[in-house]
C-alpha cells in the first residue's frame, strides 16, 4: 500500500527516473549517524530506520563517529543527491561542515547539507557534579563561582560537545562573567566522555542534551541546575528554565533533530523523502520511542524548518565571533568574523 502512495506521490510531483526509483523500494537507504553504536544519535537513527521497515522501506543505519561528527557528515555531503544517502542528525552538527573558507555556523545553505524535515526538539540542560554543591541550584552555582572568584581560587571547571553546547556554553560563560563568577571551559570530543569527567570529579559542571543523556542522568541522579530554551522540558519537569533563573541570554539556546541531505538534492526528491519519513514517524511506537530517548516528537513545513536550522546556525556563527571559540578546530577560524 504504502510504496502504491509513494508512486503516486512521485508522478504527481513530477519525479525524475532516478527520483522514481526511488519511490520504488528498488535499493536500501543508508541513514547516517554521528554517534557509535549504543550513542543517542545512533539509537534515533534506528528507530528511523525502524519505522522505515514498517512502511516497507528497507534502510540501513552506518554509525560514523569521530572528529566530532565530520566523518559522517563528510559522508553526507559527498554522497550521490538521489536520496539514498541522508542521515538523522543534531540540528547543531550541520553548523561543523562548511565550506573551507567560511567559519563555523556559516548558515546552512552556504554549506553543504540541506534540510529534509524535523524530527523534533530536544532540551539542553547545565548538569553540576554531585559533590559540587551541598544544596544543588543555579542560585547555589553561581554563589560557588563567585567565591572562587573573590578568593582567587581556580574558576569552576565546565565542559562541553558539540556547536549546540559550545554556544550555550558561550553564552553561560559570558553571562557568568558579568556577574563575576566565571568559569573554564573545556571541549571533550564525545559526548560518553563528557559525562564520564563529570563523575569522576575531572569538571564541576556540563552542558548536555538531554536526548544523549537522559537515562544516565536517571539512573546516576546528577544534579541539573536548568534548561536552556524558552519551553520547560518535559522529561526533566523539576527542572526550570535558566532565562528565569537570571541567565536572559540562555533562553535563546535550542536543540533538536532532523533529517539532512546532500546540498544538491532536488526539491521533488525532498518531498518525496519528507512523504516517506513523515509517514513512518506517524507510527506510535517510533514515536514513544523518540520520548524515551529525550526527544519530543513534531512536525514542521520545509520553509520553516530550513530558517529554523538557518537561524541557529547564524547565531553559532555570531557567538563564536564574539568569544572567539574555536569550533572548527582550522588554524584561523574566525577570518570571516566582522571586524570589531
């Protein structure tokens, strides 16, 4: 049933051969995913892809770690744009690909990915480590930096992954410095690790998204001080928004996920990619599934969602400007910056 709906979609929006075969169940779709085996990336690609079989679309998930995302989003952009390949990524994972003369944040139709469809929002959240604080809060945290500020002892130590993270962090730090608590930011290369330094004491606090974390920091009872974003989270209820707890700027920090492709991709191939998934997310158990695993589950039109990830990226883009933090890791990130 569901491939006579595609092929009908297909002929209506005026397909190609290739886009055709497409929507013929003729091949497997590789879906790309940033994290390892097991990571949150990889567990929200399957259940893509899962729900792709129900509907009788076979795909297949290739787990592409390292470099902080580059290799699989490497893989993404080089790929044929006839659909095959796409991968379910952070919406902040295509701010790290661009072209070799822009910096990173460049806004996303400059760079090489382009957006099919939202799979839905997840929730940045400042985690402390256990033994930081006797009375875990914001209030509590900032008291502590402070302190340490005053008294000239080392500044609280506060680690990091990922462009979403690093622009929260960013703006957490700014912030914290015009209260005079400052903080030490640290960059980890993976998301597992970060957590890792948090327990073992080597960080006072972390900037997670709660879709990579959220059974961890159930199971191992880590103090959360707030939420970045303008919208409670819904998996973490007690824990309240960081723009009414002082932080104004960290209400303009948000996170989700979605669907990317090739920049080249035809539009219809895209409509027809949006039908298919679309179709496949509908499906009860993917989506509690997606709220298991810290994801809350939306839908959005492609105008909207293409300045969504446009505006993100912009503001990465603006932010590491401002406090010269390098996400890129290229010798002069910051050529394109406006100058001060």
């Amino acid at each position: 049933m569901m491939k006579k709906v595609l092929w009908a979609l297909a002929v209506l929006i005026g397909l190609t051969a290739p886009d055709l075969a497409l929507a013929q169940d003729t091949k497997e779709i590789a879906i790309v995913s940033t994290g390892g085996p097991g990571s949150g990336n990889s567990i929200l690609t399957n259940i893509v892809k899962t729900a792709l079989r129900k509907v009788g679309r076979p795909s297949t998930v290739h787990d592409l770690p390292g470099a902080g995302g580059r290799v699989a989003l490497k893989t993404i952009a080089l790929a044929p744009a006839d659909g095959y390949t796409i991968g379910v990524l952070g919406d902040g994972n295509t701010m790290v690909l661009v072209p070799a003369d822009e910096i990173a944040g460049e806004s996303l139709l400059g760079g090489r990915l382009k957006p099919i469809m939202t799979i839905g929002d997840t929730y940045l959240e400042l985690v402390a480590r256990k033994s930081l604080l006797t009375e875990p809060s914001f209030e509590n945290f900032l008291k502590e930096g402070k302190r340490r500020n005053k008294a000239k002892e080392k500044n609280l130590q506060c680690g990091w992954y990922g462009p979403n993270g690093g622009l929260a962090m960013a703006v957490l730090a700014g912030y914290m410095a015009e209260v005079e608590a400052e903080i030490h930011l640290i960059l980890y290369q993976d998301a597992g690790f970060l957590m890792l330094s948090l327990e073992r004491g080597e960080v006072d606090c972390i900037v997670v998204a709660v879709s990579s974390t959220l059974l961890s920091m159930a199971e191992r009872a880590v103090p959360v001080l707030g939420t970045f974003g303008q919208r409670k989270d819904p998996f973490l209820p007690s824990s309240r928004l960081l723009a009414e707890l002082g932080c104004a700027p960290c209400g303009n920090i948000t996170a989700g996920y979605g669907v990317f492709g090739p920049k080249d991709m035809s539009s219809q191939t895209v409509a027809l990619l949006r039908g298919l998934i679309g179709e496949a997310l509908k499906d009860e158990e993917a989506k509690a599934l997606l709220k298991l695993n810290g994801v809350d589950p939306r839908t959005s039109t492609l105008e909207d969602y293409t300045k969504e990830v446009e505006k993100r990226s912009d503001n990465t883009k603006r932010f590491l400007c401002e406090t010269r933090i390098n996400l890129s890791e290229r010798k002069n990130p910051f050529a394109n910056c406006p100058a001060k």
